[in-house]
C-alpha cells in the first residue's frame, strides 16, 4: 500500500519551458501515457511475515494516476513482487494493477480521499470559515430541495452535494440528514 508519494521534482526550466528531466524524452505523458518518476513509500505486507516500509523510486505509468495528474495518491493498493533474497528489493506490478477493474476507482476512491482531508483542513484552519460555509449550505438548501422537486436536479446530485459538503466540514451534517429524510418522506428516494 501506497503510504507516502512524492513526484520527482526535478525540472529544467529555460523561458517558457518546464521540463521534467526525467521524463523529457517522453511526449507521451499529456496523453496519460508514459511514466514520471515518483518516490513512493510502501507498506510491504506477505502473508505470514510482518508488514514494512521501503522508499524507492519508481516509474509510475501515467495511466495509473488517473484525472489526478501525475500523483499517485496514498492508501492506493499496489501488487509487488519481492526478491525473495532482499526484501527491500520490490518491484510493482503495474500490468496486474492496469489490468484490474478495480485501479481506476481505487486511485480515484484514494484521490478523493485525500482531497477531502486538505479541504476538510483547510476549513478548520481558517477562522470563521466553518461557520459561513455552514450559512452559506443552509441558505442554498432549500433552493436545491426545491430543484430536487421539481426535477431539475437528480436525487443523487442532491446526495453528492450535501454528502461532500458535509465530508469536507462545509455544512451542518445535523441538517444534511434532515434535508435528505424530509425529501425521502415526501417520496424524493436517492
């Protein structure tokens, strides 16, 4: 698992050029192909030994980072493989991970997840900030009820909308669950 990553910073910058060294040669990468080096800290788990972590350097396939650029989140799952004469020796399995139909929810699952947590940060650290956004979702909510009514926004969006506001600490879950239990009473079922 993915406890740690850091996209290598090492661009050569000329006017007007920001190159990152490393991948220079790849035009590939603005089409999510390609690969950029990353250092990633793994937790290294195998089946009857105890779990630990290694930092190396890897080259992270562009593809595997999702709509996220080219940061591979943290909590993502990675298959590896392990020499079984160095255990520092790991390499990962990205043809396993590409292949399977769980990578790309589970990239964006942990992108979200970590954009959650600075937003969710960011509102606590500011003063007063809590308290707007919490204004500023009751006033908006019954203009979004109303929209949920009368059909022009989808249950589900209404959903999403409290749920992330709430998630990231920017509306009052007390009345996010009100909202959603009164649209559910009046047959509004998301």
């Amino acid at each position: 698992m993915v406890t740690a990553s850091d996209m290598v910073d090492n661009r050569e910058s000329r006017p007007g050029v920001h190159t990152n060294v490393e991948a220079r040669e790849n035009v590939f990468n603005a089409l999510n192909l390609g690969t950029i080096a990353h250092d990633l800290t793994l937790e290294v788990r195998i089946p009857g030994q105890a779990a630990y972590e290694i930092t190396k350097r890897f080259a992270v396939p562009a593809k595997a980072t999702g709509r996220q650029g080219y940061q591979l989140p943290v909590g993502v799952e990675l298959p590896v493989t392990v020499s079984p004469t160095d255990p520092h020796d790991v390499d990962i399995d990205w043809k396993s991970f590409l292949d399977s139909p769980h990578a790309k929810a589970a990239v964006q699952r942990a992108a979200a997840d970590q954009s959650y947590a600075k937003a969710t940060a960011y509102t606590q650290a500011v003063p007063g900030l809590m308290e707007r956004t919490w204004a500023n979702a009751a006033a908006g909510l019954p203009m979004w009820m109303a929209a949920v009514r009368n059909g022009k926004m989808k249950r589900k969006a209404f959903n999403q909308q409290v749920d992330t506001l709430t998630r990231i600490g920017q509306m009052d879950p007390v009345l996010a669950a009100e909202s959603k239990a009164t649209l559910d009473a009046e047959g509004f079922r998301g």
